[in-house]
C-alpha cells in the first residue's frame, strides 16, 4: 500500500520523479469501497481472488485504508499524475457519481479515468460474463463520471493476449488452433473494438519469465529481454490497428510472477538486478514507442523498503528512513532525462555484435526455446533543455566503450552516473560482491566512458 501519510516516502517518491499512478490501484480498484477505504467482501469471485482481497484489506489495515482525503493530500504534496480506475463491478454508477463529486469539490481535476481493472479474467465473470455486458455497465460508470469531470478522459479495458501470443498473425491465418482462453481474449478485444465513445483503452504487458520450469537468473532474464524485444513492437502495432484513434494506456508492466518461485533461493525473479535491467529497458521502449501514450510501473512503493528490511506487516514512526532499492535508482536515473528534456531519439548502436540469451518459451510467446541474440545496448537520447542526456542500457555480461553510440552533439560530457552489478541475483544495494552500486563520476569527454556490464548509464553534457 502506498506510505502516503510518512514523510520519507513523500520525500523519496518526489525524488524519484513523481511517478505516475492509479488510485486506489489495479485490483484495489476493482473492489473498492471509498467510504470506507477498504475493498469490500464480494462473494462472487474465485476463491484466489477473495484470499487476495483479504490479503490486501490487511495491509491496507496498517494505514487506516486507502482513503480519499489521503490520497488527495498525497497528490497536493508530491504533484503526481494519475488516474482513477472506477469500480464497476460491484458499486453503482451513482455511488461512482457520488465519490467523484467529492473528489470535485476537494478541488482535484481528474484527468485520467479507468473504467475498471483487467475485468475479462475469470474471477470477474459472474457480473462480466463476455465484453457485451462490461460494455454496458462501463457505459453507464462513464456518463455518470462525464457528469462530473466532462473533460477527462475514459478507457476501455482490452485483454494483454497480443503481448503473450501473436494476435495479429493469428487473426490474419484464423484461428484455428488456439484454445479456448485465447480464443475468448481476442473476442473480447474485437467486441471492444466496435465502440467509439471512449478516448483509450487500457493494456497491461507483463513479461513471462517462465518461473514455472525454475530457471535460473540468467534464464529468467533471457526470457524477458527476448519476449519484450520481439513482441513489444508488434503489440503496439496490434492495439493501434485494432483500435484506431484511440490512446493506449499501458497503466500496469513488469515482470510477471508476483507469486512465482524460480531456481532463485526460493525468491521470485522480481526485485533481482536483472529485473532492474528489465525495468530500464521496457520503460525506454514505451518512452520512445510511437504508440504508448502513458504508462505505470507495477508496483512502484515496493521500491522502498522498511527499515532494515524487516516485513512491511507493522506502522513506523515518522523519523523512521526506508531502505532504498535498486529499483528506486533507476527512477532516479531517469528523472532527469525525461522531465527536463522535450525531444528523445533513439540510439542506433552500431559495430557491436549481438550476444545470445537462453530462453524457455511460456504462454505461446514466439521466442521461446534455447539461445537467440539480441542487442547489447539500448537506450535514447533526450535533448531540447538546458543539459542533454545519453541514456544508455548494456544489457550483457560484456563491458563496451561509448563510441559506437555517441549521437551528433557539439559540447563535451561533464558527468556519468551508472547503476550496475556483477551479479544479476543481486538485491541489495551497497559497496562489495554480489551488491548493485550507484556511481557518479565527472568526466571530460566520451573516451572517459566504459559501460559496465549489466549497467544503466546516464551521461550528461550542456544543452
């Protein structure tokens, strides 16, 4: 749950760029009582569903609940963008009616507003049996919030299958073949495709790491460096052919398997540095992707951890500081860039081989089974501001010097500030082996520059 109320977590998400974010949540929001701040017992759902809702209602317990005038406060203190993702499956449009007038009469604008969270999954079919009947009821939650907030924006839920499969050969070759889920996903999407009264839709890309066959780190990590880099562009190509006009909002992506257990010493792949390189690299995709018109990180107050690392199950004391994890840098890293810049364009890296990655293809993805290459370096560069910005992301074992990458600019770098580890199980921040270190170093030209292997780079010179 967000820290809104403590001082430090203000004080570090506004360090980190003000991410943008969702109130109450993804799944939060699905089930999300604002009188009471809390997600109300809802007998309808799958047995999973409803042990998570009470695992959620728990942590929320710590805060007093997820409340509006909390969230209010947060926003007034930190400037954050968001959006709102209205219950409809189990409030009323008037009872939405009625939280937004209030939310109005704060003096909040909401700009942004989610009809519902991921509501083609099964533990939501009793109200939403097929993409007609969520049809109906998000119309009746979008005149009530037109309403209120006329100018704001409304988005349609879509399923993530052209993410996890090849939806746009599929449709083009028919669909035979495909099971039965795959097959319900895509009808849901082209049902979905037919309205025209809404400005976006909403798509979350979780990348699969597979976890169930146990890989190790560096399987784990080929995995979705692979997936993302072959289908990321066609998915985008997919939800703009299919939705044309519209915006895409990607509001949740990472890695998936928030439960999943790998060959990792029982932990998850998540929160691993190759994670962290994931988290780099997908979010310059979506930045320099031609389609994505906004997105947000799942989960970004898991960041930040409690003091020492101890469990989150207890309320700490204002003077209390979180643990900082590597995760919290590479926002960091990326503040700069993209909050004092106007333009960005991508990097063409060229005479640098590529190297290969073992993968285990899940879920039908196209990459899957044993090694294939891919790039070693990616990044952008940002400019149009008072300093330039080269963001670079060495994504192999490799060390590479700058040359092959530096783009046409008249002024020298002054500054390297890096993010890397020998290590990708590494989880920690901090000086020695098997530790992620954050480092920053004045330089005087490109030939200072080594990219370290497994390392996010910025390099920063005059506008």
């Amino acid at each position: 749950p967000y820290r809104h109320n403590h001082p430090d977590f203000i004080a570090r998400y506004i360090e980190s760029g003000s991410q943008f974010i969702r109130f109450p949540g993804g799944t939060v929001g699905n089930l999300y009582n604002w009188h009471t701040g809390f997600l109300q017992e809802y007998t309808g759902i799958t047995a999973s569903h409803e042990k998570r809702i009470k695992s959620l209602n728990g942590n929320l317990s710590l805060l007093g609940g997820c409340t509006t005038d909390a969230f209010l406060t947060f926003i007034e203190k930190t400037e954050t963008p968001f959006s709102v993702v209205l219950n409809i499956f189990s409030i009323t449009p008037e009872d939405n009616r009625a939280w937004l007038t209030s939310i109005k009469k704060a003096g909040l604008e909401v700009k942004y507003i989610e009809l519902g969270n991921e509501n083609y999954l099964n533990a939501y079919k009793t109200i939403f049996p097929d993409a007609s009947s969520y049809i109906k009821i998000a119309k009746q939650h979008w005149a009530a919030g037109r309403d209120i907030f006329p100018n704001a924006k409304y988005s349609l839920v879509t399923t993530t299958i052209a993410y996890h499969f090849d939806a746009v050969e599929s449709e083009e070759e028919g669909q035979a073949g495909m099971n039965n889920a795959v097959k319900e996903e895509l009808q849901w999407n082209e049902i979905i495709s037919r309205e025209i009264w809404h400005d976006a839709l909403t798509v979350h890309m979780y990348t699969y790491v597979n976890a169930k066959l146990g890989p190790s780190p560096e399987e784990a990590y080929g995995n979705v460096l692979s997936s993302s880099d072959a289908l990321f562009d066609k998915t985008m190509a997919y939800y703009k052919k299919k939705f044309p006009g519209k915006e895409l909002w990607v509001t949740e992506w990472n890695m998936s398997g928030f439960s999943s257990r790998g060959n990792m010493g029982g932990e998850s792949p998540l929160g691993t540095f190759g994670n962290v390189i994931f988290i780099a690299d997908f979010q310059m995709k979506l930045l320099l992707s031609a389609f994505a018109d906004c997105g947000a990180l799942h989960q970004i107050p898991d960041f930040l951890d409690m003091p020492g690392n101890e469990k989150k199950e207890r309320v700490f004391a204002d003077h209390e500081r979180f643990t900082l994890k590597p995760e919290f840098y590479v926002l960091k890293l990326l503040r700069d860039p993209v909050c004092k810049t106007r333009r960005l364009a991508p990097i063409t890296v060229a005479g640098v081989n590529k190297f290969p990655v073992q993968t285990k293809g899940d879920k039908g993805e196209k990459t899957g089974g044993g090694m294939i290459e891919i790039s070693p370096v990616t990044g952008g560069y940002f400019y149009e501001g008072k300093e330039k910005y080269l963001v670079l992301i060495n994504r192999s074992a490799a060390a590479h010097t700058i040359g092959s990458f530096v783009p046409a600019v008249n002024t020298p770098p002054y500054l390297h500030i890096s993010l890397s580890s020998d290590f990708l199980s590494a989880r920690k921040m901090g000086e020695g082996k098997g530790a992620v270190n954050y480092n920053k170093k004045e330089i005087s030209s490109f030939a200072d520059i080594q990219l370290a292997p497994h390392s996010i780079n910025v390099i920063v010179f005059n506008g």
